[in-house]
C-alpha cells in the first residue's frame, strides 16, 4: 500500500531551485532512505512534506489524503512526524514534561504502558527527571525518538538521525533504527552510508534538487553517476 | 497532609493573607488604598504572567488593554448599564481586541514581538487622546461613580478591597490550574521552542491566540474595576509606564513560576506611595531597579532561589555549567 506519494515537487527560494520535478513513493513498511550533497534538497523536501514549506508546484499524498496545505500540526496528527538534523528537544523541560509535550495532542496516543515500554526500550527511563538539555547528543538523538513514537506515527521522516554521534553511538543507533523498522515506517536522510546500507530497502538520490537516482542500495551505491557526483571513489 | 491540601496549601495561606490585609488595614484608609493597588498588580502580574512567563512573549500593550476595558466599561455604566454588566461586556471586548493585537506574535518572537507590543501600546495611548467623544481625551474622567451593589448601597472602602482581594486570588488559583493543564503544557513548548511544538501535533496559532484571550482578561477586568476604585482615569493612567511596572513584578518575581510575580507586585506595588516624599529620584530608583533585576536576576527572586536550590545538589552542577541560550 503507498503510504506517501510525492509528485512533481518543486520548491524554488527565489532565484535558487531547492527542488525541480521530485517525485516519491513509498509504501508501508519500506524504509526509505535519501542522500545527497549538502544543498542538494533532502531537508527541503522533508520540510515541504511535513508543512513546513509550500511547493510552487507539486502534490503530495499521504494515506490518501492530499497534504498541500495542512499545517504542520494536522500532518502530525494524520500520522506523518519528522525530526530535525540539528537536534531539537524542549531542553528547559525534564525527559519526563518532553514525553508528555509530546503526548498532549496526539492523534493516536501510546497508552501509558506503551509509553513506559518505549520509554525502557530506548534507555531512557533512568533519565526521566533529568533535564532535556542536560542529557548528552546521543539521549537527546533517543528523546527525539521517543517523543515521535509516543504519537504512534504511520511515517517518521528522520533527518541525519546519527548526525555528531560517535562510531560505538552510530552502530548503536543503527541497531536501534532497525528494531524500529517493525514499529513504523521509516523515511531516512544520511551522509553516513552505513546507516543507509543497513537500514534502506531502497534509495533515493538527489543532486542541485533533481532525483538522479531510485532503487535498491547495492544498485543505486554502484550507480556511475552517484559515484561521480556524490560518493566519490573513497566510500564506493 | 493529603496531596490536595499540600497542592493548595500556599494558596490557602495567600487566600487568607489577601483576605486579612483590607480587614486589618480599614482604620487608615490610605494604607487599604496601597493594598487595593497591590491586589490589581497581583492580578495583572499574574496575567501577564500567563504570555510572558509561561508563553514566552513579553506583551507591552497590556495597560492598553487594561484601558480599553476601563473606558468601554465606564462608557456603558454612564449611559445606564448597571457596573456589574458593563464590566462583563467590557472585559470580554477588549479581550477579544486583545486577541487581534495578539495576531503579530503569530509572526514575530521575542524581542521583536516586544518592539510590535509597544508600537501597539503607543498607538492604543494615542487613540485614548484622539477619541475625545469617548475618553475626553487627555483631560481623562473623574467622580467615576462607584460600583452599585444590588440593594442600592455601594460597593466602597473595605468592601471595595475585599472584591480586590477576591479578584486577585480566583486570578492565581485560575493561572495555577491553567499551567497545570494541557493548555499550560502547549504554552510551555510554545515558549521553548514552537516550531518543535508544532510538529509534535500542538496547533500553535490557536493557543497563542487563546492564550492571548486569558491574559488580556486579566487585563482587563482589573481595568474594569480599576477605574471606580482610584475614581479618575486618563490615557495616562493605561500608557506603556504600566505595562513596565507590571512587567518589572514579574521579572523581579520570577517569571514562569506561580509565586514570583505575586510576590514582586507585592513588593513593588507600594514602593511609589513609599517613595513619593522622594519624588525627584523616584524614577532614577525605579530605573535602577529594572537594570539591577535584568543584570543581576535574570530568573526572578523566585527564579535565583530554585536555580540555587538545583545547584545545591551536586547533579545540577553540570547544568549550571552548560552555556545559557
């Protein structure tokens, strides 16, 4: 089942073209992921997508409800949530005041017992009354997390979900982004291709805001265009 | 003690006080005057409270507000209305123009709200002046007529402050209900950081807005009562100088803490009747007191006690270290 269908997206800032013509598909179920140069249009998409900017031109679907117009707020509440690339919690707050933040106009609400196993699942629960800024990258990065799943979303669109984060906390995140695939479906931006290469059913490429690429890892990673404009020969 | 006398035990205390003081102060009149004046700053502080401390916005057109329900609420009690019934229709209307001079801070935050608020507060000042018809202009309104009580008698001295009294405590018990509702709960991620506040699902035009509403109610039914009680208001008495006393209650206080706005009206709303002997300094003290809260109390007196208490234990040692935003 398609879960999100993006067609024609195209998001111009003045004079720059952030995204021409990007369509995307995804279906339930399939972790998606995109890369791409820095500039290249992946956080822009993911804003345009949750509502947070309006393309010129496009339109997007979700769960066959078209979401071009809807405020941020309603995306989250038909089940579509994202994160941020720099990391964002209410970090004056404690853990505890983030979860129920996050729990307060759910559309679809974790039951308590929910919360508490998600809670435990992701390490976090000897932190409850810990302030959010006080915790380190790699909790708030969890926090992040958890604040999502509490919302029961259908889609978490994560942007550099391992960015800044240690190699031992990338591997980590990796294991815990995997056993998260059987939760909700995931949609993954990354530079670190390992988190792709683990975690993608399938890749999206983007370059100066053009799609340039789409298919399995293996396929995509060894794709001569990809190689030449993004990966260079070092990863590939 | 149970968890529900706890919870509302310093509000019982504050209740009591609040009612004691008018009762013990009724032989000097001019002492209940100070503490019929404190209670509408504790009421406003409160208010004000709501947006600046909990919501994260700092509204300079508060006195504005305050005025516009005073004027309205004075208008309609001289073309007939009972007090009561003006003062419901005119708190509500200029709680609603509340809500519409509250439309920037869908747009702008922080500082740049603050400079929109106070082009706000200016332009409501000038309007007081300009609308002679209704507000005799700068000449203002004296012998406002008290409030009428059913039974024909009126509502003066320390029945008048007991009302205040009353007023100001249903303000603090309401704002302490708000903030510990989920209403509070999105005005808190409001304040920390609304575009995350947004994404988690909170619709947050709708509780800026709201938000909006219940302080400029605050507002405006101290407005309302406010104009009776001192029997002469003028646009002067509603300019941006009241915006800023408020505002200096609740930063002195502690803003976003229940008790720290209370406790700086308390404080602060006497000092000009202490210091009116000392009127050529007045202003310089007055001065020097909002630059020596910004400076040296950032959180409040409420605010420095709790960061203190936080870094007497030795986990919060690292907080304290962590850059302040």
């Amino acid at each position: 089942m398609t879960l999100l269908n993006a067609q024609r997206i195209s998001m111009q800032f003045g004079g720059l073209i952030a995204l021409r013509d990007v369509d995307m598909r995804q279906v339930a179920g399939e972790t998606l992921g995109m890369i791409g140069p820095n500039g290249s249009g992946k956080t822009t998409f993911v804003n345009v997508i949750t509502g947070h900017l309006t393309p010129q031109r496009g339109e997007v679907h979700f769960d066959d409800i078209s979401l071009l117009g809807r405020k941020p707020f309603q995306i989250a509440a038909a089940g579509l949530t994202r994160t941020y690339q720099a990391v964002r919690v209410f970090s004056e707050l404690t853990v505890q005041e983030n979860i129920a933040t996050a729990l307060v106009d759910a559309a679809r609400p974790l039951d308590s017992d929910g919360v508490a196993e998600t809670t435990e699942w992701l390490e976090l629960r000897h932190r409850l009354d810990a302030r959010a800024g006080s915790l380190t990258l790699y909790e708030q990065r969890r926090l992040e997390v958890l604040m999502r799943l509490v919302q029961r979303p259908k889609l978490l669109m994560l942007d550099e979900p391992v960015g800044g984060l240690s190699s031992t906390e990338v591997r980590a995140t990796i294991d815990l982004l995997s056993e998260l695939k059987a939760r909700c479906t995931l949609f993954v931006i990354e530079h670190t291709m390992k988190v792709i290469r683990e975690l993608a059913d399938r890749v999206v490429v983007l370059l100066a805001g053009e799609k340039i690429a789409d298919g399995p890892p293996a396929e995509v990673l060894a794709d001569q265009r990809v190689v030449e404009k993004y990966l260079g020969s070092a990863d590939a | 003690m149970t968890g529900l006398m706890r919870r509302w035990l310093a509000h019982a205390i504050f209740a009591l006080a609040a009612f004691a003081t008018p009762l013990l102060l009724s032989g000097n009149r001019y002492f209940a005057f100070i503490a019929g004046i404190t209670f509408f700053s504790v009421l406003w502080a409160t208010g004000m409270n709501l947006l600046y401390g909990y919501t994260g916005l700092m509204p300079l057109m508060f006195g504005g507000i305050a005025g516009i329900s005073a004027y309205v609420t004075i208008g309609l009690s001289a073309n007939g209305w009972s007090f009561w019934l003006a003062m419901l229709v005119g708190s509500v209307a200029a709680s609603l123009v509340g809500i519409v001079l509250g439309l920037p801070a869908l747009r702008l935050r922080g500082f740049y709200f603050t400079l929109c608020s106070l082009v706000i507060q200016t332009v409501i000042t000038l309007a007081f002046v300009y609308f002679v018809n209704l507000t005799n202009g700068d000449v203002g309104i004296s012998h406002i007529p008290l409030p009428e009580l059913p039974g024909g008698r009126q509502l003066a001295g320390t029945a008048y402050e007991l009302v205040l009294a009353t007023i100001a405590v249903i303000g603090v018990v309401v704002l302490t209900v708000i903030v510990e509702s989920s209403f509070g709960r999105r005005l808190t991620a409001i304040r920390e950081d609304d575009g995350l506040a947004e994404t988690l699902g909170i619709n947050v035009t709708r509780q800026k807005l709201a938000a909006f509403f219940v302080a400029s109610l605050f507002a405006s039914v101290g407005g309302a009562l406010y104009a009776p009680y001192v029997g002469f208001i003028s646009p002067r008495s509603f300019d941006v100088l009241l915006s800023l006393n408020i505002w200096v209650m609740v930063a002195f206080g502690g803003r976003g803490t229940i008790w720290g706005p209370v406790i700086g009206a308390v404080i602060l709303a006497p000092v000009p009747f202490v210091l009116q002997d000392y009127y050529t300094i007045k202003d310089v003290v007055y001065g020097l007191l909002i630059i020596g809260v910004v400076v040296l109390l950032p959180g409040g007196i409420v605010g420095g006690v709790k960061r203190k208490g936080r870094a007497d234990a030795p986990a919060a040692v690292a907080k304290q270290a962590a850059p302040v935003r």
